[in-house]
C-alpha cells in the first residue's frame, strides 16, 4: 500500500492540491500562489470548507450581509455550548474589527468596489448539528451581475460550489429606474453557468434567495415580518449572562421553522409576474430554491450613512444555515 | 505643454450613468482612448477602499498600447443624485491621464512631474460642471511642465546607505517585475508616495519606465508583478520585497548590484557614506548624466558636459572613479600611440588643471580619434615634446590626417627622426595663422625654421626668427628652403639679414650656391653672401670697384 499524502481545497483558486507538508505554504499551482492560512491547513479535516458565492446587485446589501453575519458568528458562543471561531485571514481579521467599531458608530460600510473580493476564511468549530465548518466566501460588487455573462474571475465559486446566496432586495426593484425585474438576476445566473457549459442535470445547484431589507418592505406578510422581528438567536447572543442554549432538538426545530418560513417567501415573491417568472426559471433548471429574510441592520438607514441606533441584524444566520444544511445533505 | 488624454471613473446612479446602470463604472473618456485601453485602465482603478475622506491614491502603469497612464483617486463623500442614492459614505474618483511614451520621455519619465502638480478632479460635481452631461467627451488635458528639481524631492527618513538599496530594487524593476515579484512599500499614504518619489527620481530616467507603482492596494487582491511597488499601511504575507516608508529603510534582503548600472550604483554608494541625503538628492540629476553620456558614448554627447553637469559634481565623480577613467584612457590612446606614450599623455592630461573633463570626455567619446583627443595629444606634444619611435610618429601623422588635424600631422611629419617633408609641408600649407603661431613656439628645439618655410606663414616666420637665435647651419637651410618655396626675395629682410652678416664663409658659399642664379635675390644679398664667402681681400677689392664706378 502507498501512502497516499492527503489533499485539500485551495480557498483561491479551488483546485485540489497535496496538504502542503510545513504550516507557512502557498498553493503550488501557477497563478495562485495564495498563502495558505495555517489554521485552515490545520483543520482542515476537522473543520472542512463551506464555499458560498455571492451574487446579487449593487446595493443589495451583500456587504452589510457579510458585516451582520460575522457579528452573530461572533457572539454563537453565547448560544451553542461547544462553538468556537476563528477568522483565518487578515481580511476577515479586518471585517470582525469593523464590524465592531462600525457596530458602535451606527455606520455603514461604503459600496463595494469592483475587482476581486479579498477571501473571507471563517472557521467555525462545535456548530450544534452540523459540528466544524469553515465558511469561505468573497464579497464582490452588485455590478458584475449585470450582465448576463458574469465574469468568473469576479465570481470565483460560482462554477465550482454547488450553493450560491442570490441577494434581492424588493424595495429597491420597486425603485429602480434601470428597467430591472426579478428574472433578469435568475436569467443573469443560469445564462453564465451555461455559457461555462455547467450541466444543471448532472448535478443540482442550490440558491439560497436572501430577501434583505425587509424590515423596510411596507407589504411584508404580518407573519414574515412577525418572524423577522422575532430573532431569539439575535436576542440570545446580544444578551448578557446566562441565556438558553441550542441543543439538536433546539436546531432541528429552528430549521423546521426555516422551511416554513422558506415557504412563504417564495408565496409571497411570486404574487407578481416577475417572481413567479424567477421561480420558475429555477424549477426549470432543476435548482433547488430556499428563501429566507433578513434584515441586515435592524433599522432603516438615515441620511448621512447613518443607523439611528446600533445594529440589530435578524436573521442573518438563516442563509448560512440553509447553506450548511444544503451541503451536508450533498 | 503636455497634452493627455483623460478617463474618468467612479460611482454612479444610473441618471448620470453612461450605461444606465448603478455602480462603479467610467463616466468620462477621451475620444481617442480605445475599447482595449478604456477596459485595461478600468481593470487597474476599479479596486480602492479608501480609508478615510482625506485619502488619495496614485499609481502609475503602462498599457499593452504603450501608452502611460498616471492614476489620481480621491475618496469622496458619496452625492446622493450622483453617486449612491443610498447614501454609504465614502466612494472614490479616479482621474486618469493617459500619456504617449514621447510625452512622458518629455516629463523624464518621472510620473511626479505630473502627478505632484496637474489638477486633478476631487469633487464630482467639479467633473460635471467642467465636462458636461453624462455621454461628453473628456477634453485632452493640457498641463504646462514645470521643471522639476530636486528641491521638489524630500529624502524624509531615508539616510544614503538605504536610499542606494532603494535604488538598486528601482533599477532591478523590469527583472523583478518579470520574476512576478514586488515591492511592498509600507506606511501612511504620505510616506508612501515620498518613497516613491525619491525612488523615481534616484533612478536614471531610462528606467524609470519599469517602475509602474499603485500606493494603495489595500483590500485588493493585487497580483505581484503587477506593479514593481504597491503601497499597504502594514506588513502582508505574499512574499514581497519589503520597504519601510516610514522608517526609510529596505526591510527585505536584497542584492544591491544592478547589471548595467554599476558605475552609477557605485557612485552613489560612495556619495551615501559621507554625504548628506538631501546633497546626494541635490547631485543625482548629474550623476544620472554622467553615467547616461558614459553608457551612450559617442562624440556628440560631449558637447553638452558644461551645459548639463556642474563642475564640482563632475569633479568628484571622476575622482571617485579615477582607476576606471584612467584605464578608459590608456585604452584609447594606447593603440595609437603605444602604451609608453600614452602613459605619458596621461600625466600629461593628469596635469591639466581641466583633467577630469579631460578623462570623462575621453570615457565618453571611448577613441583617441575625437577632436578632443586629438588636441590634447597636439598639447602634449607642443608642450612635453616627447621621444617617440618613427612609427608611433607615423601613427599620430595618419591619425592627424584622418581627422584633419593639421597641426597634429605637421608636427608628427615634422618631428620624427626621418621627417616627411612632403606630407610636413602639405599639412604645414593647411595651418591657420594661430596654428602657425603655436606650432612655431617649437622654435629652436625641435623645429627648425626651415621646417616652417611656407608662402601662407612667411611673415609669421620672418617675425618668429626675429626673436629667436639661429646657427649658421640652420640659417643655410632656410635660405635652401626659401628658395625651394620661391621665396628667395624674402632674403633681403631685416629679419634675416642679420643672419646672413653672421655665416662663415663655408655656409655663405653654400646659400649662395642655391641663390646666385635667383633673379628674385636683391644685389645686396648676394653682394652680402659673396662677402661673406670670400672675406677680408675680395670684400675690398669689391669695395673699390663699388668705388671707382661710383
């Protein structure tokens, strides 16, 4: 029997490479060149990798997404009995600093700039139900998903994760002056994996739909928006001292509520045309659709780029969730 | 005047987007800008956070056309109408200017020339008022160049001895850049941008090229090799070559040689161990000079030592190199003079109280066949009158006549062991009168006034003899030689009389040999001559026929 050295996922450029043998290695594949992060070298076995591209318009909210979602990664400890965290990168060292201090200003974070997106590398042990994980993702701007060919190079997990964030925002499609619809971000989507000749049959694609904003959409369905509101895991991790924590049962039954709410939020989407359309579209496509609602912030945004208190993002942790339980189950 | 053109790039709201779309996209762009570059520069610009709303980002590229792009970026507060209707804060502009090679050749390839002092756009609304509506055209920017000294250069923190290794990552650019390879310059926005100014400018401008830059790459995946130097508030693995900006040093182990530019690394090298930073940013434009005419050679670029490099500059760096230019020196000359020879001329042009201009134009011109090599082996030969072999003399003669030098092929025709009296008298015909005048200060050593006989340079020659003593033998041989050139007449001056009252009769019979058939020759010459040749007796039977006629 040869020993067989084991082989690992490169976070850049998502090709499979030999475990590098020293802790302080980069990807040997010409053109990367990424310095691996030691700690995802580390444990990697232990606490294997979660790709999720994100996809969406420009002020969609992806941004401030990624900033809310870190700061409930970084409070699950409260929550979960075993969870720990680490961010493995020196950007997602930043985005967790900013996160505070932005958290304590009320500020946002300005638009996202075009070129490629730094490589947020979380990783994130004792999750109940689904044990270690380690998110990796880039932040990138609305513009790439103009057009109905999204450029790779900008999009880096699209082709090759099977579980992507689709970030719509109904109020400002009610807004927009650019002629845009719901369908054209699914068509945008389904016409760039095409083009890279991506088989949609071989093997099914998953679409977390992040419906963000909600808590300014003025016709959200009183239960959604009951549901927005209600965040016990907001309310549990910004909370001090002793709070309940999240055992199996506890998960299992959050997950439930998560399919129903799931639910609703395609019914509510598809009460127009375009909704209907995008839906569709996906079903044609053999992709299979989840739906959540969040609300990044908490609070509508005031002139000045500013919150008129500190955030209180809800249900942030929803699409990841979908997205663990999306991957575990492939 | 330099005239650029210009693309514009920021934020936008889809009512002042040319697209019609949200987002970071280019306004504005010139007209002769191409699909190709517009979409090269927008890969290069499009990434900038932008930390607070007083920073600024500048960067500096080529294009595959060639052509140069210097690179401006603002933060700006974002306009709600214009940029983000949602209102997030900061957003950026970039303002770029987009250069011909020769237009950039004009500004020394410095990009500070240009970015330290055109006005660049730092407000949106500004752009919209000077351009016009969404889907103008951005003008050609015309900029008038100031020069740009090294007073506008500031070594900050940086001693001699960290400013030669900076110096010698910059002109290592185009192999690092070629190596994937980058410098990592760390530091506030400020000292990064110093650094790279005095980068720039420690660089000779043919280099400079190579030394493409963006000062904020923080937050944006930048692949090394990309720039020769991208600037970052703190240290980031990646393997780069690192370069504190705020403390003025290079933090990387780095080789310190640059193949090609030896000479100029060793001089500043040399000038950094006891000079002051700011006098070495003062010297470098003349040692960039220096070393560029040395590299370039060829005679022409003699000419502009005076106008280009300072005295006391050029002085120093001659010194400093004294081996190298003396070797350069021997080299050239000792295949035409011969090696003893041309040792002598050194310490001939060693003595000249111009000798470093001396040696380093000779370095620059690298032959013994330059009008300034020339004159100085005519000098040394005028003033040392050396002991040379008839074939080195022969050497110079053909050295003199190939690059006209009259006064170098009639002394080295004239002064051999065996003199070449026809090529002495043709080169002598061709002298100026100050040629003449200098030649004929050989007199008596080693020229003998014979040697001098010409119908151009008589009166001169007549003049020169006046003050100079003249043996009897020497005296016969210029009446031989005026009377060779036909110049016989010229017996009867005042100059020469005097001479012919002094021959003994051996040396009279023999003038008046040549001379008694000459119908030019006045009577009293010959009266003279023949006096001269039988004395006493026949003068005073000579004397009483004179007499009795009278």
């Amino acid at each position: 029997m040869f020993w067989r050295r084991p082989r690992l996922i490169c976070p850049n450029c998502l090709c499979e490479i030999n475990a590098p043998k020293h802790a302080a290695a980069r990807c040997p594949r010409l053109g990367c060149d990424f310095d691996l992060p030691p700690l995802y070298l580390d444990e990697y076995r232990q606490v294997p990798p979660v790709f999720v591209q994100i996809f969406g318009w420009s002020g969609t909210g992806k941004t401030v997404f990624l900033y809310a979602l870190t700061l409930l990664l970084a409070r699950m400890s409260k929550v979960w009995p075993q969870y720990s965290y680490s961010p493995s990168t020196t950007p997602t060292v930043r985005t967790v600093r900013e996160v505070t201090t932005d958290l304590e200003r009320g500020v946002l974070p300005q638009p996202t700039p075009l070129g490629l997106g730094e490589l947020y590398i979380m990783l994130l042990r004792g999750m109940e139900r689904w044990g270690g994980r380690t998110l990796i993702t880039r932040d990138c701007a609305g513009e790439y998903f103009d057009s109905l060919q999204v450029p790779l190079e900008q999009a880096p997990f699209l082709l090759n994760t099977p579980t992507a964030f689709m970030f719509v925002s109904p109020i400002d499609l009610r807004n927009n002056t650019e002629g845009r619809s719901l369908n054209m971000l699914m068509d945008n989507y389904i016409n760039t994996l095409l083009s890279h000749k991506v088989n949609f049959n071989k093997k099914r694609r998953s679409l977390v739909v992040v419906v963000t904003k909600a808590d300014i959409i003025p016709d959200l369905p009183a239960n959604l928006r009951q549901y927005l509101i209600h965040d016990p895991i907001w309310n549990w991790a910004n909370t001090q001292g002793r709070v309940p924590q999240m055992d199996a049962l506890s998960m299992a039954t959050y997950l439930e509520q998560m399919g129903r709410v799931s639910d609703e939020v395609e019914a509510w989407l598809q009460r127009d045309a375009a909704g209907q359309t995008f839906v569709r579209l996906a079903k044609h496509r053999n992709i299979d659709l989840r739906f959540s609602v969040i609300s990044s912030t908490g609070a509508p945004v005031e002139a000045g780029n500013q919150l008129p208190a500190q955030w209180e993002p809800r249900r942030v942790l929803d699409p990841f969730f979908w997205a663990l339980e999306l991957q575990s189950r492939a | 005047m330099i005239r650029a053109s210009q693309l514009l790039f920021t934020r936008l709201e889809p009512g002042y987007s040319p697209r019609r779309t949200a987002g970071y996209q280019t306004w504005y762009t010139s007209a002769d800008l191409a699909p190709g570059e517009t979409k090269e520069i927008e890969q290069r610009i499009q990434c900038y956070w932008p930390a607070g709303p007083a920073d600024r980002r500048l960067q500096c590229f080529t294009l595959a056309s060639g052509r140069v792009v210097l690179g401006h970026s603002v933060a700006v507060m974002a306009d709600e109408e214009i940029n983000d209707r949602q209102g997030r804060g900061l957003i950026f502009l970039a303002h770029c200017l987009v250069l011909s090679r020769k237009t950039f050749d004009e500004c020394e390839n410095n990009p500070f020339a240009i970015l330290d002092s055109f006005p660049f756009y730092t407000s949106v609304r500004d752009v919209l008022k000077a351009i016009g509506p969404v889907g103008s055209e951005a003008p050609q920017a015309e900029h008038v160049l100031r020069r740009y000294g090294g007073s506008m250069v500031s070594a900050g923190p940086w001693g001699g001895e960290e400013m030669t290794k900076l110096l010698s990552l910059a002109l290592q650019a185009r192999q690092l850049t070629g190596q994937r390879r980058s410098l990592l310059v760390m530091g506030s926005p400020d000292a990064i941008a110093m650094t790279l100014r005095l980068a720039i400018w420690l660089t000779p401008p043919g280099e400079r090229l190579y030394c493409s830059f963006d000062t904020a790459v923080d937050r944006c995946p930048t692949p090394q090799g990309q720039y020769w130097a991208v600037g970052l508030p703190a240290r980031q693995g990646g393997g780069y070559i690192e370069v504190d900006a705020e403390g003025g040093r290079v933090v990387s182990s780095v080789a310190t040689s640059a193949p090609g530019h030896d000479l100029y690394l060793r001089s500043l090298r040399a000038w950094a161990r006891r000079s002051q930073a700011a006098e070495i940013v003062d010297r470098v434009p003349d040692l960039q000079r220096m070393a560029l005419l040395l590299s370039e050679g060829g005679s022409t670029n003699v000419g502009t030592i005076d106008e280009e490099v300072r005295k006391e500059v050029r002085r120093e760096f001659v010194t400093l190199h004294r081996e190298l230019f003396e070797r350069k020196f021997l080299g050239a000359f000792e295949p035409v003079v011969g090696k003893e020879a041309a040792t002598q001329l050194l310490r001939h042009a060693d003595a000249s109280p111009d000798d470093d201009r001396i040696l380093l134009e000779i370095a620059i011109d690298g032959s013994a066949q330059s009008p300034r090599a020339v004159e100085l082996i005519t000098d040394w030969i005028l003033s040392d009158v050396p002991t040379l072999r008839d074939a080195e003399w022969r050497r110079l003669c053909d050295l003199g006549g190939r690059c006209r030098a009259w006064r170098l092929r009639y002394l080295s025709a004239a002064l051999a062991d065996k003199p070449d009296e026809s090529t002495r008298e043709e080169a002598l015909s061709r002298l100026t009168q100050t040629d003449f005048a200098r030649v004929a200060t050989l007199l008596p050593r080693r020229l003998a006034p014979a040697d001098l006989v010409s119908r151009q340079h008589i009166e001169a020659l007549l003049a020169r003899i006046d003050r100079v003593p003249m043996e009897g033998a020497a005296c016969v041989e210029l009446c031989k030689a005026l009377a060779r050139h036909g110049l016989a007449r010229y017996l009867d001056a005042p100059q020469l009389r005097r001479h012919l009252d002094t021959l003994d009769s051996r040396e009279a019979g023999q003038v008046l040999k040549v001379v008694e058939r000459d119908t030019s020759v006045p009577q009293a010459v010959l009266d003279v001559l023949q006096a001269r040749q039988q004395p006493g007796l026949v003068a005073r039977l000579i004397q009483w026929g004179k007499d009795a006629r009278g």
